[in-house]
C-alpha cells in the first residue's frame, strides 16, 4: 500500500471526498501492484492528495 505523509493544516480537509478517494487508490493501485506512493501536498498551487506512480522497474518517490 501507499506510503502515506499527513500534513498538519487547519484550512485543508484531505478527507473531504473519501469515496473518490478510495476509488483512485483501488485503480492506482491495481495498475501499479502497489508501486506508488501518496502523499498531501500543501502549496501555493495544490492542496490535496498527490500520488507519484513510478516508472516501470523503478521504485516510487513522493513528490518534491
């Protein structure tokens, strides 16, 4: 399963959408066998949840 970094954010609720959520984990995680990470990514840019899927024989790396 994916690694996973929880941010600390009072503005942010990562777990909003949890049904979708769970769909793109189950898919994702399907395609890859398990090679990916998830990760919550705060910026200026994006706020939620990332996941960084490796390149086939690669290991996974979370973003940034």
């Amino acid at each position: 399963m994916a690694e996973y970094k929880p941010l600390s954010s009072s503005r942010f609720k990562p777990f909003a959408n949890v049904v979708a959520q769970q769909f793109w984990r189950t898919v994702i995680e399907a395609y890859t066998s398990g090679n990916y990470t998830e990760t919550l990514l705060e910026d200026e840019d994006w706020q939620g949840i990332v996941q960084s899927i490796a390149p086939y024989g690669k290991s996974a790396s979370p973003v940034r």
